[in-house]
C-alpha cells in the first residue's frame, strides 16, 4: 500500500514538472524577439568538477551600458 503511494506521488511529481516546463516554453515562444546591437566582452565555462557537462555563457553589453549573460553551445562559443 506504502509502495503505490509514494509511486503516485513521485509520477504526479514528475508530471508536475513536465507540464510546469512545457508552460514556460510555450509562454517563451509567444514572447517577440528583440534585436539589438550588442558586443561580447566576457566569456566563461561553467563545470561541475568530476562531471564532463559544461556549460558555456557569453555577456553582451549593449548600446546603452547594459549587461546580459546568455547560456550558449558549444560551437557558438567557440565561434565567438
């Protein structure tokens, strides 16, 4: 009885992020894509030690002095 309870509770966990996620991105993709002139002026590696995932981040300053750190893969980053 204690198995199929906690089975539930772990499958509607589960299901909870699943659908939570899917809503992010679609309210994501709805939003417009702004474009502006902007330049790299930082780059960085983020690694969790004895791990072989990394993540890759760029920061753009834009014409205005303002600032923003955007996740990037791999072949962006080198590029760049």
């Amino acid at each position: 009885m204690v198995f199929w309870i906690l089975l539930l509770i772990v499958v509607g966990l589960i299901l909870s992020a699943v659908i939570g996620g899917s809503r992010i991105a679609s309210n994501n993709r709805k939003q417009p894509k702004i474009e502006r002139i902007g330049e790299v002026v930082d780059k960085r590696v983020d690694w969790t030690e004895g791990s072989s995932s990394k993540t890759f981040y760029l920061t753009c300053e834009f014409e205005n002095n303002e600032r923003k750190e955007t996740s990037v893969s791999n072949d962006k980053y080198g590029l760049l």
